[in-house]
C-alpha cells in the first residue's frame, strides 16, 4: 500500500489524481459508447448474414447430395479437382476508437461456366448448378469472417474498456477520496492543535507580563 503523508502538497496532489480519475473516466465512458454503437450496428448484420449463410450451406449441401445420387461422386471430385483456384482478397482496415474493423474487398467469385477449368462436354448441369450454389456460400462466408472478426475485436475491447472504467469508478477515485480525506481530518487537526498551542503561548505570556 502506498504510504500517505498528511502535508499540503499531498493534498494537492490527491486532488490532481481525483481529478485525472474522472476525467479519465469519463473518456473511457465516451469510448465505450462509441464501441458499443459500432457493436450494434455489425452484430445485426453478422446475425443477419451467418443466418443466411446456414441456409445456403444447408441448401448447397443438399442440392450436392442429390446430384451424387444420381451422377456418382467420381464426376464431382473431377470436376473440383479441376476447378480449384483462388479468389483475390484484400483486406482493409478502419479505426474506431482504437478497434482496427476489418473490411474485407473480394474479386469476383461466382464464375462462368467456361471459367471453372472442367470440361462442360464431359460433365453435367447438375455439377454447374452444384458449383454455382458453392460459390455463392463462399462469397457469403468471406463477408462473414471479416464480420464476425471485427465484432469479436470490438466485443474483446468493450470488456476491457468497462473493466477500467469500472477499475477507476469503484477502486482508484474512493481509495484517492479516502486518502484525500485521511490527509485532510490530519492537518485539520494539527491546525487545531497549533491554534491551541498559540493561544496558550499568549495566555502564558500574559500571565508573565502581569506578574512583572
């Protein structure tokens, strides 16, 4: 525990500190308002957009399943064997209040059937119609990974940020009020002490001048 002395510039000086406390505070509220709106604001469009994306995988996985019953696995392992490629992604980033929120800029994903890189004469429409529903799955879970990332971020700092405001509101300004006012009940009272101890220097100093 940090020592305490009762003098005049301690008592500034907790003064200070209670003062940067609360303003300090006040920051932090400030900042944790403006967390939570952006918060808000992605939580709706994350739920919105992993309720969409369980209903397309749903959807995908079963229009998948059907075509393999009547087509067989081995054309549709060919045929993602030979359409594997990659999907150009550049990952941006913004500020808010400190929270880096991803953003994430994607090239086209869904392709033409000529673009896929298997043989139309060699496969079905089924595998078209199984390829575009993926890539649309795809498209939807690039959107949101950098949704739920960024809601994580700012979930992770609206805790931290509350822990220290809750830090300042309940520990550091009632132990510095308490100190301030230890200090302050001190030098009342050797002020009190001092003005009695004067008085009697001038009662004595009377009484001496009389007996003279």
């Amino acid at each position: 525990m940090e020592q305490v002395y009762a003098t005049r510039s301690e008592l500034l000086a907790r003064r200070a500190r209670i003062r940067l406390a609360v303003q300090g505070g006040e920051l932090l509220k400030e900042r944790r308002g403006a967390l939570i709106k952006e918060f808000d604001r992605l939580g709706a469009s994350v739920l919105r957009s992993m309720d969409l994306l369980d209903r397309e995988v749903a959807g995908a996985g079963q229009l998948l399943g059907l075509a393999i019953a009547d087509d067989g696995r081995e054309p549709f392992d060919s045929a993602a064997f030979a359409a594997e490629d990659g999907v150009e992604v550049t990952i941006h980033t913004r500020s808010v209040a400190g929270v880096h929120i991803v953003e994430i800029e994607k090239g086209e994903v869904g392709r033409a059937r000529t673009s896929r890189g298997y043989s139309l004469v060699a496969t079905s429409a089924r595998i078209d119609a199984v390829a575009e529903r993926f890539e649309s799955v795809l498209d939807r879970l690039l959107d949101v990974a950098a949704l739920e990332l960024s809601v994580r971020r700012l979930a992770d700092e609206i805790a931290r940020t509350t822990r220290r405001m809750n830090a300042l509101e309940h520990v550091v300004v009632p132990r510095l009020e308490a100190e301030q006012a230890r200090i302050s009940l001190v030098l009342e009272e050797r002020e009190l002490e001092d003005r009695v101890r004067l008085r009697r220097m001038r009662s004595r100093g009377r009484r001496a001048g009389a007996r003279s």
